[in-house]
C-alpha cells in the first residue's frame, strides 16, 4: 500500500492531535497514541481515500465519530445517505 508523504501526514498529525488534546484533555503523546490507532488515520494514511479533502477540521470529526460509534464512515464527511 502507498501512503501519503511524511510531510502531508506530520502536517494532519500534528493539527488533529492539538484539536484531540485539548478538547478531550489528554496529553499530547497520548493523543498521538489514540490517532495513529485509529481506523480514521489509516483511511488518511492511504492517498486513494483521498482523505485530505477534508483539512484539519474534517479529520478531527471523523476521527471523534470513530471514537463515538466505533465506525469513521458514519461521519457526516462520509455518509452516503
């Protein structure tokens, strides 16, 4: 599989882990931790998803859908209803 640049991916880890850390409180490496487990980073990690049509912003509620319902694609960013 092909995944997105180093740069592209630093760039939405580091925007989505500040947006985890502070709404929810963790801290940064813990953060770090519950993103780059998420099915939501390994959606933006493949370049076919084209996952960084979203920015920042879009990322952040995917990934706190995911964490919500178990499932990124129930998303309003992803929905197909």
């Amino acid at each position: 599989m092909t995944r997105l640049s180093p740069d592209i991916l630093d760039y939405y880890d580091e925007e989505v882990v500040r947006r985890i850390a502070e709404k929810h409180g963790y801290g940064e490496r813990e953060a770090l931790a519950l993103f780059l487990h998420s099915r939501t980073y390994q959606m933006l990690a493949d370049p076919e998803m084209r996952m960084t049509q979203f920015g920042p912003d879009g990322i952040f509620d995917i990934w706190e859908t995911e964490r919500i319902t178990g499932d990124p694609l129930r998303s309003d960013y992803l929905r197909m209803d």
